[in-house]
C-alpha cells in the first residue's frame, strides 16, 4: 500500500506494509502515484513490470527529459529491490491467535482520587465523581492493587503505574505510601516500577516536586495554554481561572525537574481551534516537552469539535510544524508528542496492531477496588471487569479486548496510518459508535494530519544533517 502526500514543500512517499518512508523528487513521486495503481503488492522483490513501466513513461514524456524518466525508473527498482516500495501485507498473519494468546498485565491507573479541585467543562470523570460518588483510594486497596499487578504480569520485570484522577494530589499521603509500598516489593518479586502521575497543580509544593522528581518516571502537567483559554475551560469551582496559580508552580517544578521526564499537557476545544497559539505559548513560557489533545466529546455540546473545523485543524497542525521546524534549526525547539514518531524500529509487532493493550495489558483501578479496560470506561457498567481481590472475572470482555486491532476494524484496513495509530482509542470508538471495533472519525483525520506532519518535519531536519 501506498501512500503519497506533499507538505511544506516536500514530496513524501510513504510504503505502508513496510514502513518505509522517502522524501522525493517531483519526477520521482509523479512515476511512483502512476505505478500505484498497477503494480501489485510483492511478497518478494520483483522487476517492475515492463507494460506498468512503459505506460508511465508515456504519461511523463512531454513533462520530463526522457534521460531522467529512465533515471527515475532506475532508482524506483532499486527501492523495490531492496523491499521499500509495493510490499506485501504480511502482519495479519499475527492476529490469529491474538484471542488464544496469553496476555500478561503490564500497567495499572489507580484513580487514587474521584474528586477534584478544579471544574474543568470537558471533564469526562465529571470533575472527578466518574458517573458516580466521590471517594479516595485507601492504602488497602492500592496495595492489593500492586499484588494484583505484580501477581498477574508473568515474567515482565518493568510495571508501570500512573496516579490519576479527578486530582491525585488531593490524596498525597497515600500516594507517598504505595510508592514505598512498590519499591519495598520490587527486588523481593524481581520487579521495577515506573511510577507516573498527572496533576493539575493546585496543590503542587516543594515537598510534592522533590517526592515526584526522586520518584515519579514522568509527570504531567495539565494546563490549556493562554491564560483566556486555560481559565474559560478549566476555572475552580467558584468560576476564578486556574493560570495565575498553577502556571508558577509548573514553572518552578520544570525548573527542578532536570532531565527526567514530564509533559505538560493540554486540550483543545472548539473555543480555540488556533490551539497551535497555545503549544508555543507553552514553549514561550519554557516548557520543552509538550502536548495539546482534541476534546473528545459528542457534538451537543458547544466545546466539541465537529467536522467542520477539521479544515482550520489541518492549518494549525501545518502552521505548528513549520513553526516547530523554525524553532529547532534556531536552537531553541520543544518537544511535541504528536510529531515524535520512530521511522527506524518503533513498537512490536502486537504493539502496533493492538495498540496501548487496554482491558488486557492495562487496566484501570476506581478507589473501591473495581477493574476496568482503562480509565475512560471507569463507570461504564457493562465493562467491569472484575476487582483486585478476585481478579479478572469478566473474561468475555477481556477477549473482545483481545481481538480489538486494526484488522477488525473495516475503517482501519485500507489506512495508511494504520501502523501508526494501531486503530486508535477503543474508548472513542465506543463513546460515538457503540463498539470498540470501530473508530472515531474525526479523531482519525486528525490523527493522520498529525503523522503526516511529523514524517514531514523528519524529512526537513534531516536536510540540515
């Protein structure tokens, strides 16, 4: 399968079953859109063939030296020849047996707080009650959580475990003990932990940042971006905004943070579709390592993004890329999760068909102990999956989990971003369609404008190597 694109000035040619990606010529990507169309896919390298060839020859005579047609000619053979260009699919063969296969949990979200200290309007945990009570996680049951974790994640040595929320400061001291808790099993079971957590920052203090900065693997900041922004979508409960506080706080715990890991993390809405505006003001308030994610929410609300803005969407994600491209050649660049992307190795295998692995590899934990694929289905009754004292006990939903890759879901299988994305978020799927095996269309065209932004700003940095 084939996939071409121009962006930013760059002709880019994508082979999707091979993953590999060229950065071309004119003459080049016009010979490679008329080949498209009748040379097979080959399980094998193979000559060109000659009627194919000859017929896109006749198609490029009057616009191209005839010299250079042969030329280019030459050089597409050699991309075929060394497995780069017109590859076979050969990854369905690996979900067979995904149902049948012994999965092993490697990562937990303990909702240590169902509460929260801010009023965000497009909270889908409800300010933190998660379409039910308020509560915090007691020690006890985030112990049996990690036992739980330790006990079903086989022979993986590395386990992650995100504190989350509602806002997980509001339950600090618990946090502090399963930490210690995790650490005082680690060697005795030949486990590590990564702990991660994710704040809003209200409660953020010098005790807090020196605990996450010796302990917590990554940490992410929430914030919107411009202070008219941030404070319309994210005020306290009293309706105050939230910048004037927070934005110190973060500030200083980037400061002290060195080079471990955090992100500060945003979303966007219909009331500001210029949200690349927002990503370099986090750059401009100096914040290296950043993210800013569409709201995901269904179209009665006022916030939500519907298919109309996709168009001012592309432009922003087309004006952050050249932006971010500028920034990095002038020394002073940032980080932006959605345009790193791994063009060498990335992910396995199952990784890349499945995805992040919730209701099988991840799970979500609500403070009473309850099971759930991942933390956006928490409250959705019909995807209980069990509990930390007796385990995993809907095994009927776990198998669907198990069979939820790009190869069941029709809208992924002909996508050129499908290795990319891995069939995108289950949640979403289910939140507009009923089903996990679909896909969120908005979401998808976004996610492909993404991936054809990051591969492009590949190609422009590595002009400059």
């Amino acid at each position: 399968m084939i996939h071409q694109y121009k962006n930013n000035g760059y002709n880019i040619i994508m082979d999707v079953n091979s993953g590999s990606v060229h950065a071309v010529d004119d003459l080049i990507y016009d010979m490679v859109e008329l080949l498209s169309g009748e040379v097979p896919e080959m399980e094998e390298p193979e000559k060109l063939p000659e009627e194919a060839v000859n017929r896109a020859a006749a198609a490029l005579k009057d616009k191209y030296p005839e010299s250079d047609i042969k030329e280019a000619l030459e050089d597409v053979q050699e991309l075929v020849d060394r497995g780069e260009l017109f590859v076979k699919d050969t990854y369905s063969q690996y979900v067979k047996d995904f149902k049948e296969r012994k999965t092993v949990v490697k990562a937990l979200c303990l909702h240590i707080a169902h509460d929260c200290n801010l009023a965000c309007k497009y909270c889908f945990a409800e300010e933190g009650e998660y379409h039910g009570r308020r509560a915090l996680m007691s020690y006890e049951v985030g112990r049996k959580a990690l036992d739980f974790l330790i006990a079903n994640s086989g022979s993986r040595r590395n386990l992650e475990v995100d504190f989350f929320g509602g806002e997980p400061l509001m339950n600090w001291d618990v946090v502090k003990q399963l930490v210690e808790y995790g650490r005082s099993q680690e060697e005795k079971h030949n486990k590590k932990f990564r702990f991660t957590i994710t704040t809003n920052g209200v409660l953020l203090n010098d005790e807090v940042i020196e605990f996450c900065n010796r302990e917590m693997s990554n940490v992410v900041l929430s914030l919107d971006g411009r202070p008219e922004v941030n404070d319309y979508m994210r005020p306290f409960r009293n309706g105050k905004g939230s910048y004037e506080l927070i934005v110190p706080k973060f500030q200083r715990f980037v400061e002290k943070r060195g080079d471990k890991d955090y992100y500060v993390r945003g979303t966007f809405t219909r009331n500001n579709l210029d949200f690349s505006k927002d990503v370099l003001h986090f750059a401009d308030l100096g914040f290296k390592k950043m993210s800013i994610e569409p709201v995901v929410s269904l179209p009665d609300e006022p916030y939500a993004i519907r298919e109309e803005d996709l168009p001012k969407i592309m432009e922003e994600y087309d004006n952050l890329a050249k932006e971010y491209i500028k920034r990095k050649k002038e020394g002073n660049g940032f980080l932006f999760f959605h345009f790193m992307i791994d063009l060498k190795q990335g992910p396995c295998v199952a990784k890349r068909l499945s995805g992040c692995g919730s209701g099988t590899e991840y799970l979500a934990v609500t403070p009473w102990g309850d099971l759930y694929p991942c933390h956006q289905f928490v409250g959705e009754e019909g995807f209980l999956l069990g509990n930390v004292d007796e385990g995993i006990t809907n095994t009927a939903v776990r198998d669907e989990f198990k069979l939820c890759n790009v190869y069941a879901k029709d809208k992924c299988k002909d996508c050129f971003a499908r290795f990319y994305c891995s069939g995108g978020c289950a949640a979403n799927s289910y939140k507009f369609h009923g089903s996990i095996t679909d896909a969120y269309d908005i979401g998808c065209e976004m996610q492909k404008k993404r991936i054809e932004c990051a591969i492009m700003i590949k190609a422009a940095l590595a002009d400059e190597t």
